[in-house]
C-alpha cells in the first residue's frame, strides 16, 4: 500500500488531542434528508468561518446536490476562506471526481465502504493520496472495519447511521463503541452522525474516538456557538 503522511486534516485532529481535547468537527451541510433545511436563511461560508473564529480546528462540507443540498462551488468557497483544512463528503465513486475535490481546495476526501467495492475503494484510497489528499475511509460493519484494517487505513470514520438510506435512521455514538475495538492500531477515529448532546459526545470519547463530525445538532441549536463547545469534551472522559 502506498506510504501515506500525517496530512492537514489529520493534523489538526492530533493538534486538538494533544490539548487534551477530542476534535469537533463541523459539518456543513445545507439539507438535511430527514430533517429538511438547515441553513433557515444563514449563509453557509459565513457560518463555516465563525465556527472557525470560535476554534473549529476543521470543517466537513457536504457537495452532494439532489440529497443534501450542496455544490462543489461550495466546497471552493468555504476551503478558500474559512482558514482550516476542509474534507469533501460526498458520493465518490470516481478518479476525476478526487481530481476535481484536489482542485478545489480540500485536504481530506470521503471514502464510503457501503457504496463502493473493495477494488474500486483500493484504487480510490491510492489515488487520492497520489493527489495530496488524505482518503477518510467511512465504515459502519465489523467486515468495512476489517477491510479498513487490511487497507492501511489511517483516517477511519464510524457512520452511526446508515448512508444507504441516507441517515434517516436514528442511530448513535453506541454503533462507534461497538466497532472501535477493531480499529487498525494507530489510525485516527471520527465518530459520525447521530451526535446530538455533550452526553453523546463524551460517549463517543469513551470510545476512544479521536473527533466526531456533528452537522445537525449544530445547525438546529439556539445558539451554535455554546453547542460547539458543549460538544468539545475533554479526552480525560476516555474509561
């Protein structure tokens, strides 16, 4: 497998961890399947550079158009002028489609394991690090993890919910407990979806998670700012 470096994502996932902290990572995400509108009104570029101003050390941001409301114009924007590395989140099952998330400015790209096959995935994660960019290799089955293991993976996210069903489901940071044990030594976990509280949060870190990516509960909260660090629990909550 090609070597692969600690990227700009990665990064600043250890950053936040060596403070003491698991790293939150914002997910800008426009529409929500289950939950309909996010953005009510708010412009998502400025959103994404005040979650920065406030000490969101990373974004995710959602390019998917017909599910979740997204662009790769999006993608452009908020990596050019949030200041913090950016991963895309969206449906790649392309080589021109890394080609084009390089061009636009991200440090990290999504790997899904559900929507892809071990070959294609296998070519995908190599290409993308041919091009600079750090594969997130998403799983939420004990034989996606393994296969994650077998590939050398070093940036894993758990999906709590289900992405074929476009997270309608209502799971949580228990499905991260549950797969986590299995996680290649050494490589970075981000426990996805399905993170709604401080409670949520700090299960997720007893899991011995590195980050979780929240999108919902951020754009659905009062006041976005204390939901942000309400969410960034301190690694000392690790069992």
């Amino acid at each position: 497998m090609t070597d692969q470096t600690l990227g700009r994502f990665s990064s600043a996932v250890v950053s936040e961890n060596e403070l003491g902290f698991v790293a939150v990572i914002p997910d800008i995400k426009c529409f929500s399947p289950k939950e309909g509108d996010l953005l009510r009104g708010r412009d998502p570029v400025d959103t994404a550079k005040y979650l920065v101003s406030i000490g969101a050390p990373l974004l995710s941001v959602v390019t998917e158009p017909d599910h979740f409301g997204g662009s790769p114009e999006l993608l452009r924007d908020i990596a050019s002028n949030a200041g913090a590395p950016v991963l895309r989140k969206d449906f790649i099952t392309r080589e021109n489609q890394l080609a084009e998330t390089a061009e636009l400015g991200a440090a990290a790209v999504l790997l899904i394991c559900a929507i892809l096959d071990e070959k294609n995935l296998t070519a995908l994660y190599e290409r993308s690090i041919k091009l600079g960019l750090e594969p997130f290799v998403e799983v939420r089955a004990a034989e996606e993890m393994e296969f994650a293991r077998k590939l050398g993976a070093r940036l894993i996210g758990i999906n709590n919910r289900n992405i074929v069903t476009l997270e309608r489901d209502d799971g949580g940071p228990g499905r991260t407990a549950a797969l986590a044990p299995n996680a290649p030594a050494g490589a970075l976990l981000v426990s996805e979806s399905g993170i709604l509280s401080r409670d949520g949060a700090k299960l997720a870190a007893a899991a011995r998670a590195n980050a979780i990516l929240v999108g919902t509960a951020l754009w659905q909260a009062d006041d976005m700012g204390s939901m942000y660090r309400s969410l960034r629990v301190k690694r000392s909550n690790f069992s």
